[in-house]
C-alpha cells in the first residue's frame, strides 16, 4: 500500500481540464511544500512536471499547474492533449529521520 | 544535458545480493544527492534511498538493514546494494538524481528475484 493515496484513473477529452489528487498525512504533504509529480509513459524514464508544489521545471509545458490544500495535493491539467495519456505519480518529502513518499500512480485516458 | 542509465544484472537468487550501479554522463557526479527509486510490477513507486557525492546517505527505513549506497566519483558512477533478496524485492530499479524531487532519471531496469 502506497503512502500516498492516487485515484487509479481519470480521463478527459481534447482540451478538458483534469485534475489528479493525491492524498497524504500532516506527516507529509500537510507539513512540507515539497510535492513533486511525474508523468511516466511505460517503458520510458519518468518525468518531473511539478516540483516543491507549483514549481514547473523549464521545458514543461504551462499546461501543468499543482497546488496544495491541507494534506492534499491536487495536479491539473489543462488542453489535455493525447500525449498526455500516461501515468502520473505524486511524491512528498516526509522528514522524520528522512524518508520520501510515492504515490500509487493515476492513469490517465485520453477519450 | 544529464543522462543516467542503470546497470546490472537482471536475475538473482533469493537470499542473494542485488547490486546495481547508475553511469551518469553531461555532469558531475561531484554534486546534488543520487537516487534509487523501484517499482515492482503492478504497484507504485518506492524510495530507496539516496547518496550525496560525499558519501553521506539516507535510507527507506523500511529496507534500511538490508541496503548499502556508494558512489564513485572517478567513474561518475553510483551503486546500490540490496541483500537478502526475496521475490518481494522483484521490481523495475530506477537510478535518478535528486535529494526529494527527482530530474532526470534513468530508463530503469527490470530485476527479478527468482531461482
């Protein structure tokens, strides 16, 4: 079981918005802006979209936004596109003596 | 730009060691902290642990007792030991740089436990 919790799925026609949640405890996500999200196309290297929250790395498209709320973190995604088909993981810093959290992944279609 | 790959092979033995090392190419290894990352088949992804170039680690307390991390820093390389292996420990071993957020990462590579 993963420490973060995901939705299996989501889907979305061409140009939805989606947003994928993902779950944690205030021993994480409640108490460390340190949320990252990966987009992983299988047999591909994973790809970070989203790091210390809303932060986008260079090259990542403005489609990409993440936001926190609680113990909550939410990644959306606007002109859903059909490369965006992949599967997405949140992961969360969670300090005490030093561990990082994953998600359990959401997979998401592309109607 | 950075590139990693992971090497290694891709059976062993149950109770046996697990070694991995990850080649990193277009930098240094010479900063940031140095990731492994698994995920077994079907599940999600699980922190191993990390190693900064100094040789200063931190591990999943989960696997804490069975894992040792080491970089080698005239080879730009970093390696991953996981003993006493059981099939649990099948999984997809990915290498990446980061200490909490992780850019970029290696394509992975499969090792199954199994006798």
């Amino acid at each position: 079981q993963s420490a973060l919790t995901q939705p299996a799925s989501v889907s979305g026609s061409p140009g939805q918005s989606i947003t994928i949640s993902c779950t944690g405890t205030s021993s994480d996500v409640g108490t460390y802006n340190y949320v990252s999200w990966y987009q992983h196309h299988p047999g591909k290297a994973p790809k970070v979209m989203i790091y210390d929250v809303s932060k986008r790395p260079s090259g990542v498209s403005n489609r990409f936004s993440g936001s926190k709320s609680g113990n909550s973190a939410s990644l959306t995604i606007s002109g859903l596109q059909a490369e965006d088909e992949a599967d997405y993981f949140c992961c969360s810093y969670a300090g005490g003596g030093y561990v990082v959290v994953f998600g359990g992944g959401t997979k998401l279609t592309v109607l | 730009q950075v590139q990693l790959q992971e090497s290694g092979p891709g059976l062993v033995k149950p109770s046996e060691t697990l070694s991995l090392n990850c080649t990193v190419s277009g930098g240094s290894i010479s900063t940031y902290y140095w990731s492994w990352i698994r995920q077994p088949p079907g599940k999600g992804l699980e922190w191993i642990g990390n190693i900064l170039y100094s040789g200063s680690t931190n591990y999943n307390p989960s696997l804490k007792s069975r894992v040792t991390m080491s970089v080698d820093t005239s080879k730009n390389q970093f390696s991953l030991r996981l003993s006493s292996v059981t099939t649990a420990d099948t999984a997809v071993y990915y290498c990446a740089r980061g200490e909490w957020w992780f850019d970029p990462w290696g394509q992975g590579t499969l090792v199954t436990v199994s006798s």
